[in-house]
C-alpha cells in the first residue's frame, strides 16, 4: 500500500481547481508565509492546519483523505458541479449558491 502524503494531495487539490498558493492561502485564512514555507520545506501540516486547508477547499477532512468518497452515487453532472464549486473561493461560493436558489425558485 502506497503511504499517503498530505502535501501530494494538497498540490493536487490545487492543479484540479487551478489554484496558487496564494489562492489557497486566501481561502483557507492561512497566512500566505506560512503556506508556502510549509509546502516549499515539505512540512507535513498540523492537524488545525489540514482542517483550515479543508475548510479553504470545501471538503471535509474524510474527502481530503479518501478522494473517492466524495462523488459517490452522484451523476456525471452533479459531480462536474461540485468540482467546479470546490474551486470557488468562499465568497464565490455564497454568490453562486444565492445564484441557485434563484434558479430554483422560477
């Protein structure tokens, strides 16, 4: 079994959303310093850290460590949502949902 690194899914969880560093630190209210002194010296994060970056990307801490939980028994679609959510800062994300529930109401 291949050991699990923290920061190779942080690195992916930025490629997928076609984030920065700097994005992340703005997201996750982590200080763009210690970010990128954290990934640039391959430290692994403390746990309150893991838990901002989670919150910074969308995901729970389990999604963060089992990726294919998050999707399942979703459709094609609901899933290309999500992804495309996930990559939204937070404030991006209130309008969006603001943006859906007028939808719905129509």
């Amino acid at each position: 079994m291949e050991e699990f690194n923290p920061l190779d899914r942080i690195y992916q969880l930025c490629a997928e959303r076609n984030w920065t560093c700097y994005k992340l630190a703005k997201a996750s209210g982590i200080p763009y310093s210690t970010l990128n002194t954290m990934l640039n010296k391959h430290n692994a994060p403390s746990l309150p850290t893991l838990q901002k970056i989670c919150s910074g990307f969308g995901i729970s801490l389990t999604e963060f460590f089992d990726p294919g939980q998050s999707h399942q028994g979703l459709t094609d679609e609901q899933s290309h949502c999500l992804t495309l959510f996930s990559a939204l800062l937070p404030e991006e994300r209130r309008l969006a949902l603001a943006y859906m529930q007028e939808l719905a109401r129509k």
